[in-house]
C-alpha cells in the first residue's frame, strides 16, 4: 500500500511512541487529540512562580522501555533519596534507604518501622527479585499486594508503617489489592534504580517524545468521538477515513460496543502548597501511615529540583487518595493535618492548585508487562495502545505504543 494513512487516537505516551516507531518505519502518521497539548496524563502547568505537575509522579530510572525512548542526561533528571520521612504519630523519622541497603540501616532506627526480621526479608525479597527477569514477575501468580506481604513473613508493623504508605502513593489505592506482579515489579525497580523527576517537570517527558517526531502531525483539540472500522468519526462532525487506527486511550470511550470491557480507574487528588521553605530539606518522600486522615504523601518539589520553584517559595506536593470534600474544606482539613505533622501553622500552606484526576491508573486484575503483537488489533484496521493493555506506568505504555505500532507495521509491510 502506497503512503497508508495512519491514525493516532491520543498524544499522551502510548501515541508518541506509537508515532516515533511508525516514522523510524517509513511512515507519516497523524495524531488526533481531544486536548490541547501533548503528554496526556504527563503534564506539567508553569507559572511565575511554579511548576507543577499534573499529580505526583515520578520516572523510575530502572524502568527497561523507558531508556529506548528517553535520554535521560538530557532530561537533566534529579533523583530523590532512596527512603522515606515517616511522620508518625508521636515522632517523625527518617528510613534511609530500606529496599536497596535494608541491613546498612542502623537496627535502631530500622526498629521504628520493623522487627530485625523485617530487615533480613527485606534484603532477601530484593536479592530474588534482581535475579528475577521482568517476564518472570510477570507470569508469576497474582496475589493481592496486601496478601503477598503478610504471606512473605512481614510483619504487621513494617506492612501498616511503610509498605502501605509507600505502595499506596504508587497504587494509588487504599487496601493494597494491586496485583502482586505489580508489586514485585516496582520493588525491583526501585531496588536496582532511582525515583526521578526531570528538573523541568514530568511534562519534559512527552516532550521530549515529540522532539524525536518529524513526519508526524499533530491535531490538537480534535475530540473523535466514533471509530467504526477505518471511519474516524470527529465530534464536529468530520469523518477521516484510515487505512489503520491506532486507538492510544481507552477504547470504550470511542468504541461503544466496548463499554464495560476495560479496567476502572484509580482516582487522585494531588494539591500544592507553598511555603517560605520545606520543612523537610531532602529530595525524599514523605508518608503519613495508619487510618483516618486524608494525606497519603508529601514532597516538596524543590528539595528534588530547585527548578519546580522560579520565586522564592517552595512548592509541596501533596496526595489525597480519597475524599468526598468541597475544594475549600478539603484545602482546610489538609492544612490541618500539615500542621500536624509539620507543627508550622497550617495557614502557613498557602494553596496554589489543586488537581482532580478522575482516571489516574488503569485499576486492573491481570497486570501484564506485554502482550503479543496480534492482540494489539481489536478489529480490522484499528489497534490499541495505552496502559490500560498491560500495567499503568510510564513504562507500559511506552511499551503498549510500541507494540500497537510494530502490528500496524507488520500488516503494512508483511516482511517486517
Ligand atoms: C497522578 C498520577 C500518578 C502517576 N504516577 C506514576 C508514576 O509515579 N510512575 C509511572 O510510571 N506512572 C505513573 N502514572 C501513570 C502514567 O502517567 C500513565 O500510565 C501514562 O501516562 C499513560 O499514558 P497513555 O498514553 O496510556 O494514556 P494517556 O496519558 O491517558 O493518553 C491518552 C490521550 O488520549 C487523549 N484522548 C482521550 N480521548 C480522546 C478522544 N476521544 N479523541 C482524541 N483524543 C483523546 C487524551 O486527551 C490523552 O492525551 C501516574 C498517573 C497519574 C495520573
């Protein structure tokens, strides 16, 4: 086929990618997007004083697809300390480290958090999991998280104080149900790499996916609303007809006939605060554990990269997984509990922006690290990408765009 029209539905990750790999293959592809700018779920807003992201997320540097795409010198990224701040309820502490060195911490600060035993797992569950390819992870049983732990030996103490905090912000959900694949996965990557933001913020991210595109355009606030087969159907009432469809958000949304067949979503509340200056003074993480307060974890963005700030105030991230509050009660009850463990007055935090992110992660029962190219079609013409395929990260669906672009390949060039 001669000069095939290709179609991308979504410039978040998964279309990007999809784009850079159909390019290095010959092709032009255009991309259609309902917004207004790139990056999807990966975005960050800059004012005069700020960057912030669009919700609390990080690269994690051992991720394997993520290198493919992303130079991460030129990304400029600014690594967090391994650990945690934990603020609990009489005290806050400091655990340096307890995936990657859990028998380097001192026992009487590790004792805060675990019992010695705690400890000896902990170095053991990372020992395995580096030795254990990602495929493997992946085909192992799935397990609810929270199960997978208690099963493993932790005790209750390490599993209420660290685990559920920590793997909470990451899950982006209360109980720990997440699949123990997924758990296993992000303990590996975290225990043979680094949490990182860009010093420019996650937006750098697509970006800098763009920056590899030079055949591709790009349509922004162009909503579809329908694909039928090739027929791209616009809300404005357009129609493109394709010779193939790369659907790179959630198919129900454009295929009818689809709805109820994909996972739920994990939603988050993600606001800022400023301050006159952190409280923590380290590029960690800071976790609130136990039941009955609003605020899961709390960063402040310049500790990690003095770039999130461009005055001079400094910019606290904080997450709230779950609330059914007005803006303005919510703001006073999170101030309230900054004040708590901060002991600085909460009207101190001023607000500056509060995120709701309806559809964060993809909630999924089977979470995959890939599928085969013939899954990526769904029906003749169109193909899918996008994290809800395999597992959300910033990793799957990089992945997914690459594979769902390698099938339209495949069926464009049968020797490729
Ligand atoms: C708060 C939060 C925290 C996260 N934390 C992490 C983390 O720490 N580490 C990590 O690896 N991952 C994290 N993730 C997950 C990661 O951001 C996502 O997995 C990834 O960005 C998904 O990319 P995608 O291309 O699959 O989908 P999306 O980013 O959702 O892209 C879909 C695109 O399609 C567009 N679109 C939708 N409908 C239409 C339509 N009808 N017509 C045209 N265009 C349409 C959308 O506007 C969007 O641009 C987090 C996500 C969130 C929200």
């Amino acid at each position: 086929m001669e000069d095939p029209k290709i179609y991308i539905i979504g410039a978040g990750l998964s279309g990007l990618v999809a784009a850079i790999e159909l390019e290095k293959a010959g092709f032009s592809p255009v991309i259609l997007e309902a917004g207004s700018d790139i990056g999807g779920r990966v975005k960050t807003d800059v004012s005069n004083e700020f960057r912030m992201d669009h919700g609390f997320q990080v690269l994690l540097t051992a991720y394997p697809e993520t290198k493919h795409y992303l130079d991460y010198n030129a990304l400029d990224l600014k690594m967090f300390s391994p650990g945690a701040v934990i603020f609990g309820e009489q005290e806050s502490y400091i655990i340096d480290d307890p995936i990657r060195n859990p028998l380097k911490i001192v026992s009487m600060a590790f004792s805060k958090v675990g019992s010695f035993l705690d400890k000896v797992k902990m170095f053991s569950l990372t020992q395995e999991l580096k030795k254990k390819s990602d495929e493997d992870i992946f085909n192992a049983p799935s397990i609810p998280t929270a199960q997978y732990l208690r099963d493993y030996g932790f005790s209750d103490q390490i599993i209420s104080n660290f685990f559920v905090p920590f793997f909470r912000g990451i899950f982006l959900e209360p109980n720990l149900n997440t699949s123990s694949r997924m758990f296993e996965f992000v303990f590996k990557m975290f225990s043979i790499g680094n949490a990182a933001v860009p010093a420019k913020g996650m937006g750098e991210i697509p970006k800098m996916l763009r920056k590899q595109l030079s055949n591709t355009k790009i349509f922004f606030n162009s909503p579809v609303k329908e694909v039928q087969g090739g027929a791209i159907h616009m809300q404005n009432g357009e129609t493109y007809l394709a010779d193939r469809v790369i659907i790179a958000t959630q198919p129900d949304k454009v295929m009818p006939q689809l709805q109820g067949q994909f996972a739920p979503a994990q939603r988050v509340t993600n606001l800022y605060f400023s301050t006159q200056k952190s409280f923590m003074a380290r590029p960690m993480i800071g976790l609130i554990p136990g039941e009955g307060h609003l605020v899961n974890n709390i960063v402040f963005m310049d500790d990690v990269s003095p770039e999130y700030c461009l005055g001079d105030r400094s910019l606290l991230s904080v997450t709230v997984l779950k609330h059914d509050l007005s803006e303005k009660d919510l703001i006073k009850a999170v101030q309230q509990e900054l004040e708590r463990v901060s002991r600085i007055k909460g009207e101190y935090f001023r607000h500056e922006k509060t995120y709701e992110i309806e559809y964060a992660l993809p909630a999924l029962d089977d979470v995959k690290y890939s599928i085969p190219r013939t899954e990526a079609k769904i029906v003749d013409h169109v193909y899918l990408a996008g994290d809800y395929l395999l597992n959300g990260s910033i990793n799957a669906s990089m992945t997914s765009g690459r594979i769902a672009a390698e099938a339209v390949i495949g069926s464009l060039m049968p020797t490729h």
